[in-house]
C-alpha cells in the first residue's frame, strides 16, 4: 500500500518562504517519478512541479518558475518543494503525488499519477 504524507506547510507573509517535504512508502520509490500539485479555494487542482525517479530532470509550471525547486532525496524516500518569494495567490492545498507508472519522466498531466497525499496547507497573507 502506498502512502505519501506531506508536512512543511503554514501560515507565510508574502516574500517568505517555505520547505514542503513528501514522505513516500510502499513502492520502491527510486523508480516513480513524483510532482507536487496544488488547489486552491474554488478552484481546480494544478500542477506546479515535477522530478524524475534519478532528479535528473524537472518540469514546473510557468506560474512558479524561478520561484519554486523541486528535488528528491532517494535515501530517504522523500521529495521536497521549496518554495521562495511567496505570493498570496500561491496559497492552497499542496498535494504531492507519485507516478503510476516507474521510469516514466514526468507530465503535468494529474491522471498520469497513481497516488496522492492527504494535502498540506499553505497559507500567504498579504
């Protein structure tokens, strides 16, 4: 059974920053490639990042470009986003979520993904 259980979100004035962590189990996770996706209130979920299973390759969304880095650290099963000079319309659920099929490189595309976490919060006041 896999489970992914992200941590790492909170309440951020703009310009801050914050490091959200995604921890994987139940499938060797060295071979999925991961992406962080994100919904706010009323609107649909989104992608914003992506890593392939070695963290040779990452994919973002045009609305967080520069701003935000996604890495991975396999030892560890977990996958990270951190994210600098933040925006209050970057405040949403975060969800991290793993491929569904191993040594695939990544899409924006959410159906591509086989599982998801519970969400974390981040909240950016103005």
């Amino acid at each position: 059974q896999v489970q992914l259980v992200e941590s790492g979100g909170g309440l951020v004035q703009a310009g801050g920053s914050l490091r959200l962590s995604c921890a994987a189990s139940g499938r060797t996770f060295s071979s999925y490639s991961m992406g962080w996706f994100r919904q706010a209130p009323g609107k649909e979920r989104e992608f914003v990042a992506a890593i392939n299973w070695s963290a040779a390759y990452t994919y973002y969304a045009d609305s967080v470009k520069g701003r935000v880095t996604i890495s991975r650290d396999n030892a560890k099963n977990t996958v990270y986003l951190q994210m600098n000079s933040l925006k209050p319309e970057d405040t949403a659920v975060y969800y991290c979520a793993q491929y569904r099929i191993g040594w695939r490189y990544p899409s924006s595309d959410q159906y591509e993904y086989a599982y998801w976490g519970q969400g974390t919060q981040v909240t950016v006041s103005s």
